[in-house]
C-alpha cells in the first residue's frame, strides 16, 4: 500500500477582477464625430506607443470609444459569396494578421500595485486574444510576485501571436508606483511587434520615452489637438445639445471655453437656461470671476428642479449606478417630510434617461443602458455641492445606503461586496463593512471567494476586527488556507483572546478555535493533534448544519489517512461530502471527494475513487473542473490507459491555470504528466515537466513539493540505473540510515531499491522490515476493528502474508 | 477675466536632493542641474499643463521632496 503525500490545498488564487474595468466604453450616439483624430490613432501601426494627455474633460475616453467603433466596423470582412478557392488560406491568413484586437483597461488608484495591474493587463490581453498561453500569470501567483517574468513572458507570448493588440490603459495618471512605471517601461521596451500601448490620462504617463519619441515611435495627441475646433464647436452646440445660437455668441462661447470640451458643454447646459439673451449671457460668463468649473457646475446643478437637484446629490457619491441602486439611494427624498412632501416621485430609472437625454454628464457604461456614471468632473461638483449644502452627516448616510444596497445584491454576485465595503469605508464606517462581510464570510468561503474575504477583511482596521472574535477567526482561516501561517497564527490568538473575555452570541463560534487548529494540525501530518481538535470542535458545534462540520469530517478523514486507517478516512471524508453537498458548500464538496478518491486509490478501489471525483463536478474550465479531471488523470494513468490519462491531465491542469492559482495541484499535476510521459516512452519529456514543475516550487516556496520532485527525479533514476544520482539525492533528503519513518514511504521504496540495485541487500531490507512492521500494525488495528464485518476473512489472510514476509525479510538481515 | 488653460510654457522645478544623470530620460527637455546647495533644478519648456503634471508625478514617485515650481514665461526665450 503506497501512501501517496496527499496535495494539500493551499488556495493561493489571485483576487478576482472587477468586470467592469475591462470593458470599453460603448461609443454614444449624438455626439460629434472627430474623423481626423481617429484617423490619427488609427495610424498606430508605424508606432510603438500612443499617448492622449489632457486635463480632465478633453474627451480622452470618447474618443477612444469612437476609434474602437470605427475600428470593429471597418473589420468586418465584406462576404458577397463564398470565398476564391485558390489563395482562400492567404486571404485568411492575411485576415488574422491584420485582425486588429482591443485590449481595454480602466485604471483607478487601487490599481498601482504592481501584481494587481499586471493581473487587470493580462486579463484584459486574454479578451482580446484568448489564444494566450494560460500560464503567463503564474509569477504573479507567489508571495514575492516576480513582475520581470510576466513581462517577459508576456512579450515572448505577443512575438508569438499572428493577430494585432492594441492595449488601451485608460486613466493611467493614476499610476503612482514606480516599480510599476519601470515594468511597464521594461515591456516597451521589449517591443514585441503585435502589441501597441495606448495611454490615456490627465498628464503625461511618468515613463522615459526619450529614445522612442528620438525614434518617431511615439505618437502623442494633446491638449491642443483634442480641443473643438470652430467647426466642431458648432456642430456640439447645434447637434448634440440642441442649441441655436448666433453666430457671435458662438465665437464668444467658443473664447472663452477655447474650445473645451467639457467646458463648453457645461456652457451650453447653463444657456439652454438661459434663452432669453444669449448674448449677453456669453459675455457674463465672461466677466465671472470663478473657475470656469466650478461656476457653471454649481449654476447647472442649482437651475435644476428641485427633484433632479436632489436627484444628482444623492447619486453623486455612486461610482457607478443603476435604477434599483439610485431607488434605495434616494429613499428618504421619496417620502413626505416635515418640510413638505416627497421631493423625488419619479422612478430613478426615468430620471436617468432624461439626464442622458439632456446631456447632463451622465455616461452610459454598458451597451444596454443599465449601469450609469457621472462624468468625472461633474461627479466632483456634484459631491462639493452635496457636501456644502447637506453636510458631512448626510453623505456617510448615503454612503451607508449604497453599502447596504450592494451587500444584499451580491447573494447574486459576490464582487459586489467589495463595492459595498468601499461605500463602508468611504463612510468612514467600518463597523458596519464589519458587520455586512460577517454573516456572508462563511457561504463566501464555501464558494471559494478566499481572495475576496482576504482584501475586504485586511481593509479593515485591526481595532475593529479584533473587537469581533468570530471575525477574527474567520480572517485567520482564509489567511491559512492562502498560506500565509504566521498571520493565520496570529489572528487565531486575537480571536481565542477576545472569545475568553467574552463569550460570543453565537454558539458555533466557540467550535472556530478547534476546527481551524484541527485543519491546521493536518498540514504538519499530525495526526493525533487533528483528532483532538477535531473531537474538541465536534463537541462544541451547534447540530445544525454549518460549513464546518465539513471542515472537521475532513481534517478527521486526513488524520485517518496518515495513520493508515483507510476505513474510517474514507468514512469520514464521505461524511464531509455529503455534508458539504447539502449545505451548498462547493469549495468542502471538491476538497473532501478529492481526498476521498485519494483514500479510494490507496485501497486500489479505483471505480469508487473515480465517483468520488465525478461528484466533485461535470467538468469544464473551473477549480472544481481542474481537480475532477486531474484526479481522473491519475485513475486513468493507474489503469493503464495513457491517452486518456493525458489528455484529463492536461485539461484538467489547464482548467487550474486558468483560476490563477491552486500551485500545489498544479505541481500534482506536472508530477502525473511526468510519469505519463515515461510511462509513454519518453523520458526526456518526464524530466522537461519535472523542471518545470521545480521552478515553480522553488518560486513560491514549496519545500514540500520540491522533496516530491526530488523523489520522483530519484526513481526515475533508479529505474535507468543511475544509482549515483540517487545516492546524491538520499544524502541531500536525509534518509540515509535514518529511522523509518512511514510519512516518508514513497522516499523510502525508492531508496530501498536502489540500495538493492547496489547490492546493498541489509539497507534495503532495513527500510522494506520498517515499512511491513507498519503495514502488520495497520492491518492488526483493522482486523480488531472489523471483528464483525465479512472482510474479516480477507483481512486475516492479507495480514498472513503480510507476517509471513515480515518473517522472511527478519532472516535474510 | 480670461481662463486660460496654459500651453506651452518655461518651468522651472527645484526638489530637495541630487537627481542622477540616469533620470534624465525619464524628464524629456528638461535640463537637470545638481546645485551645490544639495537640491536639483529641473528646467526648460513644458508643452503644457498636462506635460507639467507628468513631471511632477515623476518627481512624486520617485520620492523627492518637491521645493518650488515656478512659471517663468511663456513661449521661448
């Protein structure tokens, strides 16, 4: 019986992307068309970079949207019958090489982290071209994100592309990170030849682009050249704000916004107030002492009615908004006060519709019109005046509204709890973020949101998490199962500490201690420490159902397993399972049939060990995917059937490379292909997947897995002979006439056969005594165990030529 | 009162701290001179304000304490 190290799951996925960021703007019908500025940008090819610097209000970002609309338009190929035979191919060909691909990312301040950003750009590349290889991220995977070898990566995988990307880093005076700036110069720098980088922003992108501005492979549109020109003016004023205006108030318009575009649009919503006198007003304007900005701003906003006056404060906060979120937003304005009656009675969503209508700076960001924003320097007006005429309280009410909004609306989706936190925290209200991530943590760790829970808790103040023990457990679980022990330890502490004093209210807190030591106890393989704690969380758990009730049946079934007690590990982790399974807990369900299966394979059950994985999920392209099919691989390897072993393999690590994580069963897997492949035939191609898998260990850490390498490397060596090689590797491991230790099995065959090999008959029978001693032991425990089951007959036999061995081996030393 | 959203302009920037010759392509037409006093003047035409605030935030990200940015003229000397 081989005691395979089972791969423990240390969940180490990146944080999930906000969608959002991702996606370009739509382009907006009404506006003025600029075909000599998309004309410009659409020169990219005979450039490396492009960049718009402007201030705020230039039309970056619209005109980017326009171009992208031009540009999908113009590419669609013109079909009129089927295609020429001959020459079909290089016509395609021609097609993708010159299919052009956006690549869109928003950035925002929280983006200046170098590991963050390049997660977002890589992202936003495989939109454009999802035919890149899915493990560019990995360097990204590690405590010590290696940011070199991503860009690196990412030029190599771009130089190998046919298609055209063009990278727009939207917002990229955000920035402030000059490791980040440096990355981004290194991949410049590379200049791999189907990739062109577009950054927007308000100021010049901090970057050093001497050499390929000297080079005329720097492209830059500005201020200047984004302005209105004469023409362009007059077709806003008449076409997209519907204003009829002299010929001199134009020009005066038109002076003194010089052409602005954000400017002038502001103007022209203040006149279409003011129809009386044109003229006039243009030349009131002005005379105006104030910011262009801030005067008209405040005048648009105040000749507003009093319904969409309040409307625009209440939302002003909203980075984003949608009908039912501005409903709740603006609740208290719905109803009649002591100051009179509601000032908002019209649905939110029809208030929208008429602000796009009237084109007051309100932006559509989807094609289907459902979410909103405002225009960046509206948005700051709006919130100046929000903040001058309601005052501080009112806006961390508001603030409090939109937290609670979007942390009911992300049952559906979890990434909208982030937004909710956001809202908490810019409400200066973390007690309430507190409270919203509470009751939702465990259903969000059962769902595998580990990253998540990791950000919004870290977020929070320490003072406030360590007012809440069941919280502070919480945080130190997910910390643990990220890997990161020493912080996990620590919050466990505060958390014990803080439940001593005070007794928590809800009772299946006072289980969290012993359930998370009981788990944690596994990864050390002790085995006694796991059952202790294990019982001890049992005991203490309300009956019912929870999370993790599953967690302790599987850290019980773990412990099982080290011993040997393949029974009772497979009882247990069952119980897991179908605990798991009906209390919606994905993440317990595939962690406990996977380490099932694993129990099965160790009892050569292999058609159990196969429905254990199959429960685990249909298969596909997610996490639950990645491990069914992996574990498939095995089964299938462990029948003899390797093509299909390889291709589960590869599916299967595919699926885990894609979540961004998962390294330990991802080095699972490099180890499976590398047996696959000598078992194929093809020893070099075994070693090829061995260094792989060791870069990656020896990246992130894995002392662990690096010694399951090393073994493997050592009984393929043993298998070709090459018995100094696995001296080499005994040494450095340690086990040279060390005790036999059955954690170590799989070290100690290989070990042993090659001591044989050596003709060193009493090593190898040391090690081979050692083992069958443990395996009799095991087997006794069982036979005693069983007293009443109908294997007892079978057990009795296996434990016979178990001791006949042992005996054998005993007289031969 | 004219607003005028300033084009091209002669700056001069003083931060705390000698800047090394390595930055120098990092600030495009600035010239950079390192002053006895123990601080660097960063000077020449800015195309406009956006260009200015590209080379503040440099100097942000790099950490240097920023001493003084004064607008010289307009246009060139």
């Amino acid at each position: 019986m081989t005691m395979e190290r089972l791969a423990p799951t240390a969940a180490n996925s990146v944080t999930p992307l906000i969608a959002a960021k991702l996606i370009a703007p739509p382009a907006r019908a009404g506006l003025v068309a600029r075909p000599g500025l998309v004309a410009r940008l659409g020169g990219w090819r005979d450039t490396a970079v492009t960049i718009l610097s402007a201030p705020a209000g230039f039309g970056k970002t619209t005109l980017l949207s326009e171009w992208i609309a031009a540009a999908h338009s113009a590419g669609r190929p013109a079909q009129s019958g089927p295609a020429p035979t001959q020459g079909a191919e290089e016509a395609a060909g021609a097609l993708a090489s010159n299919a052009l691909h956006f690549a869109w990312l928003s950035l925002d301040a929280e983006d200046s982290d170098p590991a963050r950003f390049w997660s977002y750009v890589l992202a936003a590349m495989r939109r454009a071209a999802p035919e890149l290889p899915a493990d560019l991220g990995a360097p990204l995977w590690a405590p010590q994100p290696q940011i070199d070898a991503v860009v690196a990566a990412l030029a190599n995988a771009m130089a190998a592309l046919p298609a055209a990307v063009v990278l727009v880093l939207d917002d990229y005076h955000t920035i402030s990170n000059l490791e980040l700036h440096r990355s981004l110069a290194a991949l410049i720098d590379h200049r791999p030849p189907g990739l062109h980088l577009v950054l927007a922003g308000r100021a010049d992108p901090p970057l050093p682009l001497a050499r390929l501005r000297a080079r005329g492979l720097l492209q830059t549109l500005r201020a200047d050249d984004l302005r209105f020109s004469a023409d362009e003016t007059a077709a806003f004023l008449s076409q997209t704000m519907g204003l009829e205006l002299s010929a001199a108030a134009r020009e005066a318009l038109e002076r003194y916004t010089e052409g602005w575009p954000a400017g002038l649009q502001l103007a022209a919503l203040w006149l279409r107030d003011h129809p009386e006198a044109a003229e006039q007003s243009v030349t009131a304007l002005a005379d105006e002492d104030r910011y262009l900005i801030e005067f008209l701003a405040e005048e648009v906003i105040l000749r507003q009615s009093p319904e969409v006056q309040r409307f625009l404060l209440d939302t002003a906060l909203l980075d984003r908004m949608c009908p039912e979120l501005c409903d709740y937003v603006t609740a208290d304005a719905r109803r009649p006060s002591d100051e009179g009656p509601a000032l908002i009675t019209r649905p939110s969503g029809e208030i929208i519709e008429e602000l796009e209508r009237r084109n007051l700076f309100v932006v559509p960001l989807d094609v289907r019109h459902e979410w909103h924003r405002y225009h960046n320097l509206f948005g700051d007006a709006l919130r100046r005046q929000l903040g001058r005429q309601r005052g501080p309280h009112a806006v961390a009410r508001l603030h409090r509204r939109a937290a609670a909004w979007f942390a009911a609306a992300s049952t559906e989706d979890a990434a909208l709890l982030g937004e909710a936190l956001r809202h908490a925290s810019a409400g200066k209200a973390y007690d309430l973020g507190a409270d919203l991530i509470l009751p939702r943590a465990d259903q969000l760790g059962a769902q595998g949101h580990i990253g998540e829970l990791i950000v919004w808790l870290s977020a929070l103040p320490e003072a406030v998490l360590s007012a809440r023990p069941a919280l502070a457990m919480r945080y130190a679980w997910v910390l643990f199962l990220h890997g990161r022990q020493g912080e996990a330890a620590r919050w466990l502490a505060i958390g014990e500490a803080g439940l001593a004093e005070r007794p928590d209210p809800d009772p299946l807190t006072a289980a969290l201690p012993d359930a998370i030591k009981a788990t944690m106890a596994t990864t050390r393989h002790d085995d006694a420490a796991t059952l202790f704690h294990a019982d001890r969380a049992a005991a203490l758990l309300p009956p019912d159902e929870s999370v993790w009730q599953s967690t302790i049946e599987i850290a019980r079934g773990l412990a099982h397993h080290v011993r040997g007690e393949a029974r009772e590990a497979a009882t247990a982790l069952q119980r897991a399972a179908d605990l798991a399974a009906r209390t919606g807990n994905d993440y317990g369900n595939m962690i406990s049939n996977w380490y099932l299966a694993q129990v099965r394979l160790g009892q050569a059950r292999l058609d159990e060990a196969a429905r254990a994985l199959r429960r685990i999920a249909d298969g596909g392209n997610s996490i639950y995917g990645g491990y069914r099919d992996t574990g498939l691989a095995r089964i299938a390897y462990d029948r003899d059937d390797l093509p299909a072993a390889r291709a589960l393999a590869m599916g299967g690590l595919q699926a885990l490379e894609a979540t961004g994580g998962q390294p330990r069963m991802i080095l699972y897997a490099h180890c499976l292909l590398a047996r696959l492949a000598r078992a194929s035939g093809d020893p070099a191609a075994a070693l090829t997947w061995l260094d792989a898998g060791e870069a990656i260990a020896q990246r992130l850490d894995l002392s662990e897995d690096l010694e399951i390498i090393a073994e493997l490397r050592a009984s393929f060596a043993v298998a070709d002979g090459d018995l100094d090689e696995v001296d080499e590797w005994a040494e450095a491991a340690g086990l040279v006439d060390a005790e036999v230790d059955v954690r170590r099995e799989a070290d100690l065959l290989t070990l042993a056969r090659a001591q044989a090999s050596r003709g060193r008959a009493d090593k190898a029978l040391r090690i081979a005594g050692g083992l069958l001693a443990h395996a009799e032991a095991a087997l006794k425990r069982q036979c005693d165990v069983d007293r009443h089951s109908g294997n007892r007959a079978a057990l009795a036999d296996r434990l016979e030529q178990l001791e006949a061995a042992h005996k054998k081996v005993r007289s031969a030393l | 009162m004219e607003h005028k959203i300033a084009g091209e302009a002669f700056y001069e920037i003083r931060i705390e701290g000698h800047l090394g010759p390595e930055w120098a392509g990092w600030f495009e037409e600035l010239t950079i001179t390192r002053a006895p006093d123990g601080t660097t003047l960063l000077a020449g035409m800015v195309a406009d304000q956006a260009a200015l605030h590209g080379h503040l935030a440099r100097i942000r990200d790099l950490a240097m304490p920023l001493l003084t940015v004064a607008y010289q003229r307009a246009r060139g000397p």
